[in-house]
C-alpha cells in the first residue's frame, strides 16, 4: 500500500475509509462508510507527522462515534 493509497478499517461493526491527503504528512481523513451519511467523518493529525497505528486509529474513531447523535448519525 502506497503512502496515499486509502484503505479500510472496521471498528465496533462500523466500517471506514482512511486517507492521506498529497502533501500533508500526518493529516489523516476517516470516512464512516457505515453510517447514515456515507460522506461523513472526521480528520486529524499527529504530531509529530507519523502514521498511528491501528490502536490510536480504533481509539480516534471510537471518540467520533461517541459523539455521534443516534439520531442524527452527526455530531450535533
């Protein structure tokens, strides 16, 4: 897998899609496949540039999922 090669993750039954813009070491975009906006998601970034590894990228999808309204399928 490429540097910028999305791939994909499952967490707690939910699935998501990671990626790595071009030219922006350590930024990471995580897209809930599963949810009720497929577009929908969340970014962050390490610091310093590295890519996490699979526990803190469980832990970061677990915090959004936390904050996702069950209603909504948003953080309201």
């Amino acid at each position: 897998m490429s540097a910028n090669e999305p791939w994909r993750m499952s967490v707690d039954g939910e699935e998501f899609e990671v990626s790595e813009p071009d030219g922006k070491p350590g930024t990471y975009h995580v897209t809930w496949l599963t949810g009720p906006d497929p577009q929908y998601g969340f970014g962050f970034t390490t610091h310093p540039p590295v890519r996490p590894g699979r526990e803190h990228l469980e832990e970061a999808v677990r915090e959004f999922l936390a904050q996702v309204d069950p209603d909504t399928g948003h953080i309201e």
